[in-house]
C-alpha cells in the first residue's frame, strides 16, 4: 500500500546540503523564527470524482471539494501565513484563494511554482484509473488482481515512466527530488525574510514524495494517499527539518464547527 510507496534509495536526498549558504548566511538564518510549513493537498476535482489519473492534467474543484477547503480555510483563521506558494496547476490555485480568502487573508500573494506540481503520467494523463492500472499490470506481466494486491506507488510511477510512450512521465525519485529541492529554496526564501508560516498547497504523491526524504517513517500510517484538503506540517528550525503531523483533517473539522 501507500506506506511502502517512495524508493528507499530516497534517504539519499537527506544527506544533500539544504542549500549553498556561506556562514555569515547560515548564522543569519539561525537568527530567525523557525519555518513552518503547512502542506495542504489540494480540494477534491472532477478528474477525481471520475476516477481519472490526474497528474499534470488538470480539472476544477467539484461543489463538495469547495466546500471542504471552505471549512479548511475557516479551520486556519488563528494561522498568520507570511508567505503563500502553490503549484500551478489550476487545483492548487483555486485551492490556495479559497483558503486565503475564508482565513481572511486575501491580500497575500500566491507564488506559483511549476516545481511543486504532482507527478507527470505522461501518455496516461487523463486516462481511467482502471484502464491505467490494467496496462500496468501488464507491464509487469501481472494479473490485475496480482498488480492490486502488490500496488504501491513507487512500481505504479516507475512502471508509468517506463512505457510511457510520451516520455515525460516521471519517476518516483524524480519527483521527491524535484519538490524537495524547490522546499528548500522556499526555506531558503522564508528564512531570509524572518521565518514564520508558510502555506503552500500541492498534490497527495508530490507532497507524500517530500515528506518521505525528512522523515520516511511519518507516513507509516498513512494507508490510502493523503486527504484531500488535508495539512501535513513541517518545521525547520537550526538547519534541520522535522515533522510534525501528517494528513491532519482537524482544521477542517474546527472549520466545520464555526458554521
């Protein structure tokens, strides 16, 4: 299952200097607040409410999945964010104004950034789930009950990419790195401008990917991907990350409460 889900040759990437700081850099980062790091996937879409594959495809929030965010946003109103990144995918926009707006905090900028995006499924995006999987069973020389009962996501990913035709579909470790370098440059951003929180809204293996390099055994329990408009919290504090939750759905219960 999901648990089993990022490459362990991963635990690499933790031994990769956060970034190029001098040491008059480093001192004046330890001289500011901790960062921390709300991740927020982003609200249920049509694309998921059809049981498509959704990567880089794109598709709206469904009535349901604005709703949910709408309590999200309401369950963060006691959060002061300084800064606001999101991926740019049209979901995670969408996402990120709604919360900003219902947490009264409209005026903040959401910086886009393309290398916070989910994973790329090349060919498949778009595709039935169902019609995906069968062709990655077969890949494997599966039958698809044999490929559901082993499914995890790091042989769905590298299977993708291995026959993905378009050749754009992306690998596990490909994509773990290419979030955790883009988070440490949001550090690095966040850091120089004094620290605090920081709200940014990806995508459930994007964001499993990323916290998987900082603390692999944080998704232990997390059985079927991370919850839509759920927040996994990070902190980096003295040049070090840490985790301290995963796939929280309590903001939008408090959220739900102040109706």
């Amino acid at each position: 299952m999901v648990k089993k889900a990022i490459l362990l040759c991963l635990v690499g990437i933790l031994s990769v200097p956060l970034y190029g700081c001098s040491s008059n850099d480093t001192e004046a980062a330890k001289e500011s607040k901790p960062v921390e790091i709300y991740l927020t996937r982003h609200g249920k879409t049509m694309l998921n409410n059809t049981d498509r594959v959704q990567g880089w495809a794109d598709a709206p929030l469904t009535e349901d999945g604005i709703e949910v965010v709408q309590f999200l946003g309401e369950g963060l109103k006691d959060i002061k964010f300084e800064k606001v990144y999101s991926s740019d995918s049209g979901r995670a926009i969408e996402t990120a104004k709604i919360v900003l707006d219902k947490s009264g905090q409209s005026d903040l900028e959401i910086i886009q950034r393309k290398e916070l995006r989910e994973s790329c499924f090349g060919e498949f995006e778009g595709e039935l789930n169902s019609t995906f999987r069968e062709e990655l069973a077969k890949a494997n020389n599966m039958t698809i009950e044999e490929f559901m009962q082993r499914f995890d996501v790091d042989v769905m990913l590298d299977t993708c990419k291995k026959i993905d035709k378009s050749k754009q579909a992306e690998s596990t470790e490909e994509v773990s790195k290419r979030i955790r370098s883009e988070v440490d440059k949001i550090i690095e951003e966040a850091s120089k401008d004094g620290g605090g929180n920081v709200l940014l809204v990806s995508h459930g293996i994007s964001l499993m990917g990323l916290l998987y390099t900082i603390e692999p055994e944080a998704l232990n329990e997390v059985e079927e991907g991370l919850h839509n408009a759920s927040v996994s919290k990070i902190v980096y504090k003295d040049g070090k990350y840490s985790v301290e939750s995963v796939n929280d759905m309590s903001y939008v219960e408090k959220g739900k409460d102040k109706k």
